[in-house]
C-alpha cells in the first residue's frame, strides 16, 4: 500500500506542472511551483468550503504563510492561510496548504484630515490607499445569502487580506462586486502573513 508522500509526490508530477513549469505562482516573487489545489472536502459547512481550500506545493517551493498565488491551471487567486511542511528523511517532500479563495478586489479609501472653508465649514476628500487588492470577502452571519456577484441581505462582512495592506478603521472598502463598506476593526494578530477585517456597510 503506497504512503501518503508517494501518493502525494505522484499528483505532483501528474497535474502541478502546466506547459513545462510549476502550475502554482507566487505572485508575490513571480516563482513557479509544482502544485495543485482543491475544494476542502472535508469543510462541514458550504460556507467553508466554497471559500477554505487546500493545496500541495513541492518540497523547494518559496510558498509561506500570507503569500499571494495563482492556480495557473484556474486561474484562480488565493491567500495561503497556513503551511505544513511533510519531511522524508531529511529532506522537505512537500509543503500541505490550507487557503482563502481570494473571490473578490477591493479598493481601500481613506479620508484626509480636511479643510476649513470661509463659513468654517470642514470638508476632506476620500483618496485611494490600494486599489484592486485582493481577498476573501464572505458574510459574518453563515446564514446570509451569497452570490457570485454579490452579498445579499447583510451589513457586516470579514474581510481577509495580506498583512502588507495596512488597513485603518474607518476607511472605506469598495468590492468588485460594487459593495461600500466601511471598517470598524481589524485584527492583525490571528492569522501569519494576514490580516483579518471586519466592516459594516458604509452609509456615510
């Protein structure tokens, strides 16, 4: 009976390479890794495993928690939430991830501190502090409606992007699914390399 490091080391051969280099990119380094991903099939709820996926990346691959890659062969883009590395002998045979399936881009806004106007009126302007990023965007409440679209009937999402983003509260998030969203807390402590937002539609 063939161990879990063979079964494993022969999907990677089979499908983690596409046109002659490694399927998975880390668009982060611009590597090329031998991979694969797939639907968490052990999730116990849809919610989970719509948005958690896992993957297998080669032994020499420079993927590490908070990276931002590529499933070539989908072109699907994912934030790797966690990596166990699986040693033979001595040697790294390969890396066991677990992922957010990044659905959305968000653009982050942030207002300035404002002007005074003759009537001592104050006003600020809303300027862009990262456009196009992306992330996992799903509903706090695991009973809300989603569509591949859009969230229906919910005010409150979480948010889950590279920890490189620094994100305030009360700045404003505008999804690619033309959803406006404002902050209300981030937590950059939970997760390596990521960073987890909490925001509420934004009625300003």
């Amino acid at each position: 009976m063939y161990g879990a490091h063979f079964v494993v080391d022969r999907m990677l051969d089979r499908v983690g390479i596409v046109a002659g280099r490694g399927r998975i990119l880390n668009i982060d380094t611009g590597e090329y890794s031998k991979g694969y991903t797939q639907v968490n099939v052990m999730a116990t709820s849809p919610n989970s495993r719509t948005k958690i996926h896992k993957a297998w990346f080669g032994g020499t691959s420079d993927i590490v928690e908070g990276s931002l890659i590529e499933d070539t062969a989908e072109s699907k883009k994912y934030l790797v939430m966690s990596t166990k590395a699986e040693v033979s002998g001595e040697v790294v045979a390969f890396y066991d991830g677990t992922l957010y399936y990044a659905n959305r881009t968000i653009d982050v806004l942030r207002q300035g501190a404002g002007t005074e106007d003759m009537f001592h009126r104050v006003t600020s302007d809303l300027t862009t502090v990262y456009s196009g990023i992306y992330a996992m965007v799903t509903p706090v409440r695991v009973d809300t409606v989603e569509t591949d679209d859009q969230i229906l009937d919910n005010n409150k999402i979480k948010i889950v992007v590279q920890a490189t983003k620094l994100v305030h509260r009360n700045d404003r998030v505008l999804t690619s699914a033309s959803e406006t969203y404002k902050v209300t807390s981030v937590d950059g402590s939970s997760l390596d390399g990521l960073v987890i937002i909490y925001a509420e539609t934004d009625i300003r």
